[in-house]
C-alpha cells in the first residue's frame, strides 16, 4: 500500500481549513510524493489524537476506524490493480477526474487529491466562488464534457445548486456520482452494470453489510435525503429486500417512523428541533448529509451514542474511495470506446416494389437513421464527427489516431468494362455490394465513393449515389452540394488564379522599392515577415529576418516572381457545365492597364486542389502538397508555386472542413463515406485517401471496405493502382469489374448509344452474337487487372431486358479470360438481397493472397511511362508526342519533377483517344497533344488527343426535368 491512503484517513479527522479566498483553478492538482516530513508528522500527531477521540467516544457496537480504513483500502487497492491491468495494455493511459467546486473548504478536494495519487488517477479542479450561480456552474459542466482528457466529473457545490438543470447537464458517460437522469434510470430499470451508481449510496450499502447487518427485510427509514441521493438509496435498499420508507424533517409522522425504523439513515443535517429521544436506542444510524458532496466533512449533526451508529465521515469517506472506484471504470469504458468493436448495426429494411419506382422515388420513401446514431453503430466517438442536418457528418481525422494500431480491413476495387455515354452502374454495384456484405451477411463494410459534380448532374448523366435499391440516401443531399466540399474547392482555386493575375499586374506597374514595401508593409512603425515570407526567403537562400537589412538585390530577389504570363497552367473553376469558358480573355477593364491575355475555366473538380484532397492523408499533409502546386514557371524557367505567391495557408484555411470524409448511409442503413470527386478521364478519378484509411480502420480486420473508381478499368483503375495506391501505400485485395450486356453489345458492333435518345432493339431483345463479339473488351479489362496481381471477380449488372442466355455467356466468357469468379447481380431490384452472390464471390476471393504490384517504375522517364501505359493497358502501337508536350516534358524534368506517376487524361469511351473505337482497338498511335504538371497532388498529366477540362452541356440537359415543390420544399426530377 502507498503512502497516500494513510494520509488521507488521517486527513478526514483533520480541522476543516480556515475560510481562504474564493479561487477559481483551470489547473491539474496532483498530491506531490516528495517534500519534506514535517507536514507528514503534524497530520500523524493529529490522527493519534483524534482517533482517541473517536474511539472513547464510541459504544462498543459502532464502527472503529481501524474497521471502516480496510473498506476503503480495499476498494482503493482494487482500483489500483485494475487501472494497473489497463495501464499494461496502454502505458499512457492516465484517467482524469474533474472536480467542480463552489465554496472555500478544501479538506475534501486533499482527500480526493491523495486517494486519486494513491490509486493512479490524475485529478482536475475547478475552484469557484461559493456565491457562483447556476448558468457559472453549467458553464463550467459544459467545457469539461467537451474535454476528452477528462473521464469523469464531480459537483461539489451547495445543495440549493443541486438543480435538475445542473445535474443533467453532466455527459451520463461522465457522471462519476451518478446524479443524471440516464444513470439514475438504468439504476432503477436494472442495469447498474450499464450506468454509474451514486458513491454515497453505495457506501451506506457497504458499511451495513460489512457489520454484518442482514437488511433482507429490514425496515429502512431515510430521512432527509433529496433527489438523486433518495433515489439511489430506495433503488439499493429494494433490491436487497428491504422496505424502504421516506421521509423529510419535518413530516408530522417523523416520530411515529422513527421508532419503526430498524435503520435510519439520515440524508441532510438534523434541525435542532427534532430531540435525539425520537430515535431509538440499539438502532443502526448512517449519517450520509449532503454536506459531503459540499465538501464538509464532519460538519454533520451532533454525535449520537448509539450501539449502531456509522458516522457521517464513514460514509464520506467510503464514498470518496467509491467514486475513485468509478472513475477507473469510467476510463475502462472510455478505453473499450476508443478500441475497435463488432458492429451493432440496425439496417433498414427494403421493401421492393415491382415495377422500380424512379430513384428520387426510392431515396424519399426510405427514411435514414440519424447520422449521430449510424456514427455510433460503427464505431465513431461523439467528439470524432461534425454534423450537417440531419444525415450527413463530417468525420475527423483524429479517428485515425484513435484506431492507429487496429488492423485494416479488405481493401477492394470497383472498375468496369468501357461504358456506354449511360454509365453501366459502378455505383449501384459498389452499394449493392455493402448492402449485400453488411445487412445481410453480417459482415462489417464501408463503401467510399466520390462526391459528384453538379455539372453532369444537371448535363446528361445525372446524379451518382447509385440506383433503384442501391443507393446514397438522401440522394437529393448527396448529388447538391453535399457539406460544401466542391464550393471550398473552387473558392480555393479562383483565389489562387487571382493571386497570379494580380501579383503580374504589381510586379508589371511597381519598382522594386515599392513593390517591397507594401509586401512588407510598416505596421505602428515596424516591418515584419510573415512566417510564409520567411519560408520564401530561405528558399531563396537569403537567411535574414529584418526586413530592413536586406540587399537591393535580396529585395529584388524576393520580391519579383517574374512569372512569365505564357507559362500559366492554373485556370479558374467552376462547378458548372459550360462549353463558353473554355476559352476567354481576361484582364479587359481599364483598371488592369493594359495586362490581358487569353485563359480558361476548367470544371471544378478537375482543379489540382480536388486531386491533392483525394490524395492527402493528413492536414499537414494537405498544407505541404498546397504550398507545392506549380503553376507557372518565371522568366528563367523555374517553377513558380503557391508557396512563392504566399498564399498556402489562406488556401489550407479555405479546405480545413474539406479535408474531413462524409458520412452518409445506404438505403438498407450501411455506411459510406463521400469524399473528393476527381474525373476519371480528366484527372486521376478515385474517393480520397482518408476516407478509405478511415473506413479500413472502423470495418475492423474482418470487414471489408469497397471504393470505386471512374469508368473503365483502363482508366480509373490503371489510375488508382499507380497513382491511388503510390499515396496511400494501401494494398487492393480484390478487384469488382462491372458489366452490363448492354454495354457488351456495344462493343460487339450494336448500334450508337446516345443519352436521351431510346434504345435500339439490339439492346432490348436477345442477341447473343453480339454479346459474344462484345466480351473482347470485357476480357481486355479482366487482363488489365491482371497486370496489376489482383484477383478479378466479374460484376454483371442485370437489366429487365437481359435474357437468361445472354448472362449466362457472359458469366462463362469471363471465368475462361481469367477471372476468379463471375456473378449475375440483381441489387437495383431487390437491394443487397440481389447481391448476395457477389458478395461471397468477393469474400472468397478476397482469402487470397494479393500478389499487388505497380505496372512502371516512377524513376522511369516521363516518357517511357507514358508509352507504358498506352501499350500494356490501351493496346496502342506507340505514341506521338506533339512539340509542345515534348518541350513540357523536358521542362518538367529540368525542374525536377520527372520522377512523378503519371495521370492520363483520355476519353472513358474507348481504349483508344478515338471514342467512337469500340470493342478493343488495335495497332493505333496514341498522340499526347499537350501535358501538364500536378506537382502538388504529385502526378504528370498528359492529355491525349483533343481532351477538353470544361464539359459542355447538351440540347437537352437534365435540368428540363428538376423542380422543387413550393409547398413541401421536396426536389423532383433528380436521377
């Protein structure tokens, strides 16, 4: 035994301290074991003393201290062994019990102090003023339920403060004295094992049993007890098979009771006016007041010589090793939360109806689990998520921290064949698929999908969450504007082009002197760097500080990025399809004098900034690949970057919320993130990094986390294998390549699939010849995976139209190509039910061993890995390189970045760059027309043949048919 608990019992007889001054502490108090012996001798001089008193005082069958010191060492030991135990598995670990306190009596704050030190705890207190009001006291509640150091919460406040209002504004979790309405409640229902009970009332339960009182049967009176304390007590003594009785002081029967009692247990201190004669000699009496919790000790009514008597410090005491007790079980809980645990998940249920109903039709007549209750099935704390609305939340990266030695789930990948300009349902299949694995396997999994574009969602393809019953719900949320992710994208990229414009406009009109000094400007007469400045200046190789002691040439140095306007690569963004911004003039007011030049809007989620979301894993991260973006090179050739234009930290306060993954949940309850929405033709095409980490964790080794990446397996595949995976350094498990016979038909020479315009016959009646020419590309995407060591298991997404015949082909055609599995799906019927088959296919497939590996060397030449890539993957004879991509490619490496994987931008619609070649396109020259740098995100990106960055929209787009109801404020005409 330490020597802090016979400090403490010497304490409890101990004077109580002089009033002092009233403090108010936001500091740890922890008891120091060192110091000198002085204070140790006065406190051991004192207990000799006042434990002569106690025990002459006493009638033979009373408690001695010698009795109550081994209950209290007993608890406190076996709290001690128990957060020891913890303390094994995770060495840091240190609970935190924060004390409120209102008034200038200190004594309780030492023994808690010293009982905490003894057992290993760390104690927090915060000391106000006795005249402290109730909104002071909640105030101060409320910051420590929002402190996730601290595991428990005390009140030692005055009884008049014991309000409901005051007590439930404790988090229950928190609630070491179990005083809310939650612990209180679990108490009564039966659950104490579930809840905290009140330490007061535990250690009046204790000191009977423990002198041997039988109290089955037993004639309990409780007098003057109040609120949670008379509940608790009441709740104990039942279950123990006493008959309780209450009673306040002055209840007229008090007498009458008094002498029925076989026990008494007085709540609160006696009136002077009730005699000492009404209790019956020979009776127990516990003196628990709620002077305890006030923190005065031996405050309590006069002693009362009776055989049975457990005075008020007894109580007191027990009570204060009691609450310890619970605060290592409060940071127990608190470390089983902070571990990975099977999910409790309650999936909605489906209930199909034939024919589909639209999508929008669906989504509106599911409705979602609240967000907040989804976050704790799988897993997430309450301080780990941000909520927008009712079903949507952002998640926080601290999560990852939390769960850093918790071993990853399966890693698998949605791609597909080439598709149809309809899209053949990646996104219903990924869902389908989680639906299938969770809701009805039982099996924890996540799905990751990328956030979409309101540019197709009002052009022609339309919204992304999936379809018929697999879908993102709400899906009106997930397709308009999510929680502001692309909208922070684009502010932060069009900050960044006006930064460009405006810096070559001052630097075109200023002198250097000039230019210096409103750079660095005199603030209340002093000039001053800012830490972004300074890092330009280290760059520069210029190691000063004062801005005043600077050369005229350092001044020049540092403050001319001598962009030359010709190499600009950053364009403004808008998340809007429009064909008019691929081409503009800027710069024509009179105000620009004379500085225009030709530029471009690009769609949003074609800006770098959407790559470096998707590619970071963590906010210094992001801060890091933001400061690198190139966007232009100056006048000597070398690049210009955001860094230099100091404009990194604006950016990175501009994407603080972006970087964090979106909750979201299908239509049968299972999680999906949504997060980044990088194109898969224009950009590299896959949901970020973090989410996927994120999900990897909460799925736990056993479950399984599917992404999806953008069209065919040639293009957002290839690109999350080379680029995705380089990042993450995450291994895939299993690749799902989807299918439709519609879209195989295409490639077996079937007519021109045209949006908006009906289906030819070929596509609606069995043709199986054409399923069979089609298949070639099908094999094509299976052997492409297999460059990359993953096992393949065919998706084929069902439609009404689709003849036994034709799935059946299919089905074989794949498995002879080489794929591990092929399965017929039918989840946008019937939900995950339709997907059950797929899912044990993935599952098996799965249990064996990735043989992962990249298809090029980065190290490689730029352009040995673009021809790579355009003959392993596209099937091209060679490439051709326009004069322009080649000068950008030798640029490139001169600055230093030809070491970076490379990101293709190509058309979806066909293996070659022509997109009318379907099926699998053979002995074509691939032409480069044009390549850029993505230094930030960290790729090359060459642009193949006539790839535009802006789409247009076409004559009849999606927006003919969306509306909004007046009157219910519901969205109509999304799909």
């Amino acid at each position: 035994m330490g020597t802090r608990l016979p400090l403490v019992l010497r304490q409890l007889r101990r004077p109580p301290h002089p009033p002092g001054p009233p403090l108010r502490l936001r500091v740890p108090c922890r008891a120091s074991s060192g110091g000198g012996s002085g204070g140790r001798e006065d406190l051991l001089g004192q207990r000799r003393l006042l434990d002569g008193q106690a025990r002459s005082s006493r009638s033979p069958g009373g408690r001695t201290p010698a009795a109550r010191d081994s209950i209290v060492r007993e608890v406190i030991q076996n709290s001690k062994e128990v957060l020891s135990l913890l303390q094994e598995k995770n060495p840091a670990f240190k609970p935190v019990l924060a004390i409120i306190q209102a008034g200038d009596d200190n004594l309780m704050q030492e023994i808690n102090q010293n009982l905490a030190e003894e057992t290993g705890l760390n104690i927090t207190h915060i000391c106000l003023p006795p005249d402290s009001s109730e909104a002071e006291i909640i105030d101060e509640i409320l910051k420590i339920n929002e402190d996730t150091r601290v595991h428990g919460l005390a009140l030692q406040i005055s009884e008049n403060l014991f309000s409901n209002k005051v007590l439930n504004a404790l988090k229950p979790e928190k609630d070491v004295d179990g005083v809310t309405d939650i612990n209180l409640g679990k108490l009564v229902r039966g659950d104490a094992h579930e809840c905290f009970v009140s330490p007061v009332a535990k250690a009046v339960i204790e000191l009977l049993e423990k002198s041997g009182v039988n109290l089955d049967g037993k004639k309990i009176l409780v007098v003057g007890a109040h609120g949670s304390l008379e509940a608790a007590l009441q709740c104990l003594f039942q279950r123990k098979g006493s008959m309780t009785m209450s009673s306040q002081w002055k209840t007229p029967q008090l007498q009458r009771k008094l002498h029925e009692a076989d026990i008494v247990v007085l709540g609160s201190r006696k009136p002077e006016e009730i005699p000492l004669t009404w209790i019956q000699p020979g009776i127990t009496v516990l003196n628990c007041s709620h002077d305890f919790l006030s923190g005065k000790v031996g405050c309590g009514s006069p002693r009362i010589h009776f055989g049975g008597l457990i005075e008020e410090d007894d109580v007191s005491l027990l009570a204060a090793a009691l609450r310890i007790q619970n605060m290592v079980s409060s940071g127990r809980r608190w470390l089983r939360e902070q571990q990975h645990r099977r999910w409790r998940l309650h999936c909605l249920k489906l209930q199909p109806l034939s024919p589909v109903p639209s999508d929008i039709e669906i989504s509106r007549g599911q409705t979602p689990k609240a967000v907040d209750v989804l976050a704790k099935e799988i897993g997430l704390l309450a301080d780990e998520i941000e909520i927008y609305g009712k079903s949507k939340a952002k998640v926080r990266l601290s999560v990852l921290e939390r769960l850093k030695n918790q071993a990853d789930g399966k890693y698998v990948l949605v791609a597909g064949i080439t598709p149809t300009p309809l899209g053949e349902g990646k996104s219903t299949v990924t869902i389908g698929l989680v639906q299938a694995l969770t809701a009805h396997l039982n099996v924890n999994s996540f799905a990751c999908l990328r956030q979409p574009s309101q540019g197709p969602t009002f052009g022609v393809k339309g919204g992304a969450a999936g379809g018929g019953y697999a879908q993102v719900i709400p899906m009106e949320e997930f397709n308009l504007h999510l929680t502001g992710d692309i909208h922070a994208i684009t502010a932060a990229n069009n900050l960044l082009a006006a930064a460009i414009d405006t810096r070559i406009l001052h630097e075109n009109t200023q002198t250097d002197k000039a230019l210096y000094n409103r750079l660095v400007p005199l603030v209340n007469g002093v000039r001053e760097f800012s830490e972004i400045q300074l890092a330009r200046l280290k760059k520069l190789g210029i190691n000063k500080t004062d801005p005043s002691t600077l050369t005229e040439e350092e001044v020049s140095k540092f403050a001319r990025l001598d962009i030359n306007p010709s190499t600009i690569t950053w364009q403004r963004v808008l998340d809007t399809n429009d064909r008019f911004l691929r081409k503009i003039t800027i710069g024509q007011g009179n105000t620009e004098k004379g500085y225009s030049r030709q530029a471009q809007f690009d769609i949003a989620v074609a800006s770098e900034i959407m790559a470096v979301l998707a590619l970071t894993d963590s906010l210094a991260d992001m801060k890091a690949r933001l400061g690198r973006m190139v966007v232009a090179s100056d006048k000597s050739g070398q690049p210009v970057t955001a860094d230099d234009l100091g404009v990194t930290g604006a950016l990175t306060v501009l994407m603080k919320d972006a970087i964090k993954p979106n909750l979201m949940q299908t239509l049968e309850g299972t999680p999906v993130f949504v997060h980044a929405g990088p194109f898969a033709n224009i950009a590299h095409g896959n949901s970020s990094v973090l989410a996927d980490k994120i999900a990897l964790k909460l799925v736990g080794e056993e479950g399984f986390v599917v992404t999806e990446a953008g069209f065919g397996a040639d293009i957002g595949m290839e690109k999350f294998f080379n680029i995705k995976c380089r990042a993450s350094s995450l291994v895939p498990n299993v690749v799902v390549l989807v299918a439709t016979v519609r879209a195989l038909k295409m490639h077996g020479g079937g007519p021109s699939v045209t949006a908006g315009v009906p289906l030819k016959k070929e596509y609606t009646e069995e043709n199986i010849q054409l399923v069979a020419d089609g298949c070639c590309n099908l094999q094509k995407q299976i052997q492409i995976a297999q460059l990359f060591g993953v096992p393949v298991v065919v998706a084929l997404n069902v439609f009404k139209t689709d003849t036994r015949a034709e799935i059946d082909l299919v089905c074989e055609l794949a498995k002879r190509a080489g794929a591990f599995d092929a399965v017929p799906c039918y989840h946008w019927s019937v939900g995950g039910k339709g997907s059950v088959d797929l899912a044990r296919a993935v599952r098996e497939a799965a249990s064996k061993r990735s043989r992962f590996q990249f298809l090029y060397d980065v190290q490689l030449p730029v352009v040995d890995k673009i021809r790579t890539i355009a003959q392993a993957v596209y099937g091209a004879k060679d490439i051709e390189l326009s004069p322009e991509a080649q000068a950008k490619i030798d640029r490139y490496t001169q600055q230093g970045f030809g070491n970076l994987p490379i990101c293709m931008a190509k058309t979806h619609l066909s293996l070659s760059h022509e997109p009318d070649k379907k099926g699998v396109p053979r002995d074509f020259i691939l032409p480069i027309s044009d390549v850029r740098a993505s230094i930030g995100a960290g790729f090359i990106y060459p642009l193949v043949g006539t790839m535009s960055t802006m789409p247009g929209l076409p004559t009849r787009p999606c927006f003919y048919d969306i509306d909004l109801d007046t009157e219910t404020e519901q969205v109509k005409g999304l799909f």
